[in-house]
C-alpha cells in the first residue's frame, strides 16, 4: 500500500512539472497572450506538425514513464 501511495506522489510531481514547463514555455513564446496556439499555427504548416509529433511525442514519454514507475512499484 505504501508503495502504491508514493507512485501516486510522483506522478502527479511529475505531471505538475510537465504542466509548470508548459506554462513557462507558451509565455516565453508568446503563446499564452490571448492568441489561440493551434489557429496561429495555421499560418506555418512546418512549426505545426512539429508541434504535433512533439505533443505526441510528450504523451509517449509521459506514459512510458508511468509505466516504468508502476512496473517498478509491483516488485
């Protein structure tokens, strides 16, 4: 049960880690100024689908993350 609760701790540090960088990251490029991000990017079919493959790509990471901590926290 203890382990269980501290891989509960960890990933929600870690989704609010992910969640500060993103907000850092948009205000730092201007983003998050009442412009919406995925009309903007109409404009510019290359910085799009890189904002996709690297979205789909954070997702990928996110999960192999939690499946590591959870595959750790069963032994």
């Amino acid at each position: 049960m203890d382990r269980k609760i501290n891989f509960v701790i960890v990933l929600m540090a870690a989704l609010a880690a992910l969640a500060a960088y993103n907000i850092a990251y948009g205000l730092k490029m201007g983003e998050i100024r009442g412009r919406l991000h995925w009309v903007a990017l109409a404009d510019d079919p290359t910085r799009f689908w890189n904002v996709v493959v690297g979205n789909a790509l954070n997702i990928a990471a996110s999960l192999a993350i939690m499946w590591l901590l959870n595959s750790r926290s069963r032994r």
